[in-house]
C-alpha cells in the first residue's frame, strides 16, 4: 500500500527529531513547538502555526479547534509532551481536526519520553451508518413514543450532518442546539440520589442529560461500541431517579447508534 505523502512525512519527523536531539527531554509542548517553527522555517516548509477554526451547528458555535500546524496544507501535525504513550482521546483530537480541515493525513508526535514518539494517523471519511436498537424498551415506549421519536430524529439530524470523527464534546454541543430548536426542556445538571443502608450518601451529578423531564439521555462517541459500562450505569440512574427510559446517542468509528435502555430488570 502506498503511503499518504510519504516525503513529506519523512521530512517533518526528520524535523522533529534534529528540534528533539538539541532540545533534550524534560520541556512542555510550547517549548518544542517554538523550537519546530523556527527548524520548520530552517528546513523552507510551508506551514500554519496554530490556525483557528470555528464548527458551526444550525448557525450557532459549537467548536473552536486549533491545530498546532498545518505543514504544505496537506498534513496536521500535532504536538504532546506525556510521560505515557498515546491516549485515546489524542487520536480523537487529531481525527477532528483532520475532519474540520478537509485533511487526510496527521502525525502525532510525543516529546515527552525519554525519544520522541510518532504515529503517523489517515483518515478517510467513512460511509455513514445509523443502528437503532430500542428492543430494550419496546415494553414501555409508549409513555412517551413522541418525545423518544424526536430525540431519535434530533440525534440523526446531527449525525447526517456532523457525520463521524469528532470527539464527544462537539457532538454534545450540537445536540444541545438540536434539543432547543425541537422545543425540549434540557437538564444538563442531574443529581442522582445515592443511598447505602437508607441513608443519603451524597448527590452524584452525572453526565447524563434528562430531557423533558422523562428520558436520560447520554451523548458519547469512541473508537467501537456502545460499553456495557455506559448502559449499566445507565440503568443505574434510572434506578435512582426514578425513571423508566434512556437514551445513548453514541458516535463510533464507522456507525452511529442509537440505544435505548430500561431500567434494572
């Protein structure tokens, strides 16, 4: 398989390692990254340093996302000092940038270790898939099949048009601005009661939403599926909010699904 922009690639991680060597281990990412403009700028690259985007959903902001460089208009480099390798939601950072930029190809690059890391991450946008699941709740959907329809048909809204590739804020942000426009009520702020022994341990806020005043609603995106954590839990605070539905909207790799859950059986 050929590799995307191959040179190029070569020529920035050649880069990065001669600013890494002098440099030496041990700064934050602002250090490295001044040092990289000025071999970037040494080495006659074209580049942006630090360019600014705004995400737009139905005219409102919903994202400000900023790069540390774009080389030649063609790869996104990005820029960590951790003392671990890659973390998820690392690759998840630089997907939405390539998706906001139009791009195909970024490197990741760590300046953290005791050798500076990379990996060199492609994407193309993949066809969108929507999986619905509601066997869960077939039993009870009727109290309030409307107001499940709509969050359902909020939720493909932003899917069709946001697609895959962000991270979960983003699709979170835009969720929000879909639930005003359907005229839902949001909570964004719920406390579930926890007791142990009949007694009030504490109010736990969640990161789930109630919508209407009826449904649980989570907003998730990852690299696979749906956790058997997130519907667990799920179930859990239902149970402790005495409700009866829930809803995850989750945004995977290759397919959107949405799930709805009951309670504690």
């Amino acid at each position: 398989m050929e590799i995307l922009y191959k040179e190029l690639s070569y020529q920035i991680i050649g880069c990065v390692f001669d600013v890494f060597r002098e440099i030496g281990p041990g700064y934050d990412e602002p250090t490295y990254h001044q040092g990289l403009r000025m071999r970037f700028e040494r080495e006659g690259l074209t580049f942006r340093s630090k360019p600014h985007f705004i995400l737009h959903y139905r005219g409102a902001k919903i994202a400000e996302l900023e790069p540390d460089y774009i080389i030649d208009e063609k790869i996104i480099l990005e820029l960590k000092a951790i003392q671990s390798d890659f973390l998820p939601k690392n690759y998840t950072q630089i997907i939405s940038y390539l998706r906001i930029t139009d791009k195909r190809l970024g490197i990741l690059i760590n300046l953290g270790l005791l050798k500076a890391d990379f990996d060199r991450v492609p994407y193309d946008e993949r066809p969108l898939h929507i999986v619905e699941d509601f066997e869960d709740i077939n039993s009870i959907i009727k109290e309030c099949e409307e107001q499940i329809g709509g969050l359902r048909d909020g939720i493909v809204n932003v899917a069709k048009e946001l697609r895959l590739g962000y991270h979960t804020e983003i699709y979170q942000e835009a969720m929000k601005v879909e639930l005003e426009f359907g005229n839902f009520t949001c909570d964004e702020h719920v406390k579930v009661p926890v007791y142990y022994q009949n007694v009030l341990l504490k109010n736990y806020e969640i990161d789930y939403w109630l919508v209407n005043q009826k449904i649980l609603l989570a907003v998730l995106a990852g690299s696979k599926e749906v956790s058997a954590y997130d519907i667990v839990r799920m179930r859990s605070y239902l149970k402790g909010l005495k409700l009866n539905v829930g809803l995850i909207a989750f945004w995977g790799k290759d397919h959107v699904k949405i799930v709805g859950v009951g309670p504690q059986k």
